[in-house]
C-alpha cells in the first residue's frame, strides 16, 4: 500500500476515494550559477500521497513552503509533476482515459488572490460564463448560468452582473471567483488560501457559503490553508506537510485535538490564544525549516523536533496507522520508544 492512501479497513464507511494521488513529485532545478553546483534543485514536493473521499473537506496544512499550494497546482496541471500518479475516480489523470481537459471540467481551483484570478476587461457576468461558452454551452444558456450561480454566491445579478473586478471588494470578488467554479458543474473544488485575505466578518460569510454549496451540490473540496481555526470548521480530515511531505493524515478532530506527530503539536501550539497560561507555555517549535535543497537525512522534522532519537536521523519514517484512520510519520513516537503517551498533548 502507497504511503498515505487510507487503508480500506480505515475508512470506517461506504465512501470512495474521489481522488487518489501516489508518490507526487516535483523538484525544481535550480539554474546554474557562480557556487552552485550541477543538478541541484528545491524538492517542493517529494512523494506525497493522499486521498480525497467523495463528499467530504481534506484539509491540507503547514509552514509556508511546506508544498501546500505546489501539490495543488500539480493536481490542476498548473505545474507538471516529475513523477507520481494522480487518479480521478479510478481513472487516470493526463491520460487517454482522462486527458487534462476532460478533468477540468470536472474539477476547479479558487486562488488566495481574487483579482488577479479575474480578467480585469471582462465583466462579471463574461467571466462567470466564459468556461461554460468555451465548453460548448450556447451564450444564452451560459449566460442564465451566470446569472443563477451570481444570485446563488449573494450577488444581485442586475446590479453585480455588468461590473468588472475593480469595482468589487475583496469578499465580492471572491464570491465571483467560487461562482465561477461551479459554472461547469465541478465535482472536486481546490480552495487554494480561498479565505485568508478576508476580514474576519466576510471570511465567516464565505465559508459557510461553501458549506452549503458542498451540500446542494455534492462537492468534495481539497481545503489549503494555514488557519487551523479555519480547518477545525470546514475540514472533515486533515493532512499535514512538512517540507514537502506528509507527516500526518487522519480526521480534522482527532488531528487538532490528539496530534500523534511532533510537528501538528507545535502547529497547535503556536495558534494565538487568550489563554494567559497558554501565552507562558514554552514554545515547541524553534528555529527554521531546513534548506530544502538539502533535506537532513531520515525525518525530515528532527532537527527542530524535542523528542527526536538517534533512529529519526538515520531513517525515514513511514507513514504508520496510529488509530483508524489515523496515520502518522514518526519513529519517535511508536509504542516501543517511551515517547508515545509521555509528551503533553497541545491544546
């Protein structure tokens, strides 16, 4: 079994894998200059492997660089991945089963900057309506369209219709942008950040927003951000990366509650609080990911990790079963080390 992929006696359920991705890869090489030496090149995403159930919310967490938003970009063909297999509903991605375009149409991405993602010489109702035209929908049918998924997402067509993305605030726009998706009638969305340049107010607005239209629709969302508040709202399950790995993958409860990794504890623990006994608690967590060029050897967490031992520096761990559904990449941690009940859970 691929590390990663939920083991079927896991899934505590009915529900199929939507989305199955193997041994995901991308290394970019880095161009060749004074110092640097022939055929190095930053390991962004180095065999990552997930699934996402149909119907549910995954979501993807981490330091920034960790490979969050280069995983999605890989999964839309924004990015080519070096190597790795990328399965939607059985059926391979990029392949004569399933070309690229075909699997866009059945799956969107909303990005973190609302602008730019729109055309800023189309109107509103044209850029809602451009997928559906270029797909084969007459104008008058994907103009309907527009108009219904713009009052769907809270926008007055009449008024909000005949606008460019300029004359929208930043919520608006990304109430376009989520309309946009659902246009050709998607069974996955990728939520890229979709939130996190959003007031507080209008992030609430829209996230509950999505959780209707995942209901009213059947959608499985693929959820990036670093906002673990956010994730504990929205995200059935959740998968933590660190530099350009999984570490941990189990439900969104269990994960931000009882972390079994090292690594999802110090996340947990530098969310802010007003706890004044949290604010004096020593931190988890200290220093700089490493240099992803060069990757330290074994766990790739161990030289910021507290409870690291001499094995983590000398081998790579695999993504074990910790509880069902449950899995988690730490040698640290499995029940003959004397770490795995002994160190305090964050709260």
């Amino acid at each position: 079994m691929s590390v990663g992929v939920i083991d079927p006696r896991d899934r505590g359920g009915p529900a199929q894998p939507l989305l199955s991705v193997t041994d995901l890869v991308k290394h970019f090489p880095i161009r060749k200059g004074f110092g640097e030496k022939k055929g190095r090149a930053v390991r962004a995403v180095d065999g990552v492997s997930f699934e996402a159930l149909k119907g549910e919310t995954l979501g993807i967490v981490g330091e920034s660089g960790c490979g969050k938003s280069t995983t999605a970009r890989l999964l839309m063909g924004l990015t080519e991945r070096d190597s790795g297999d990328i399965l939607f509903d059985g059926e391979s991605v990029g392949g004569r089963a399933l070309p690229w375009r075909s699997f866009r149409r059945q799956t969107q991405m909303v990005f973190q900057d609302s602008y730019a993602s729109l055309n800023p010489r189309m109107t509103i109702e044209a850029s809602i309506s451009f997928g559906p035209r270029v797909n084969g929908i007459g104008a008058r049918e994907a103009a309907e369209r527009s108009r219904g998924l713009l009052a769907r997402v809270g926008l007055e067509p009449k008024r909000f219709g005949g606008r460019y993305p300029h004359e929208l605030s930043g919520g608006q726009r990304q109430r376009v942008n989520i309309a946009r998706a659902l246009a050709l009638e998607p069974r996955l969305i990728v939520l890229d950040e979709a939130v996190s340049a959003l007031d507080k107010s209008v992030e609430a607005q829209v996230l509950n927003l999505l959780l209707d239209l995942k209901q009213e629709f059947g959608l499985t969302y693929l959820f990036i951000s670093h906002d673990l508040n956010v994730v504990r709202f929205i995200c059935d399950r959740v998968m933590v990366m660190y530099l350009g790995r999984v570490a941990e993958i189990g439900p969104a409860d269990t994960v931000l509650s009882r972390p079994s990794h090292p690594y999802t504890e110090a996340l947990l623990a530098s969310m802010p609080s007003l706890d004044p006994d949290r604010r004096t608690q020593e931190a988890l967590l200290a220093g700089d990911p490493p240099n992803p060029i060069d990757p330290p050897p074994g766990c790739r967490f161990h030289p910021r990790c507290r409870i690291a031992e001499a094995v983590c520096a000398e081998t790579e761990p695999p993504l074990d079963p910790v509880a069902p559904a449950h899995r988690a990449a730490c040698l640290a941690r499995q029940p003959n080390s004397g770490h795995s009940l002994s160190v305090a859970r964050a709260a």
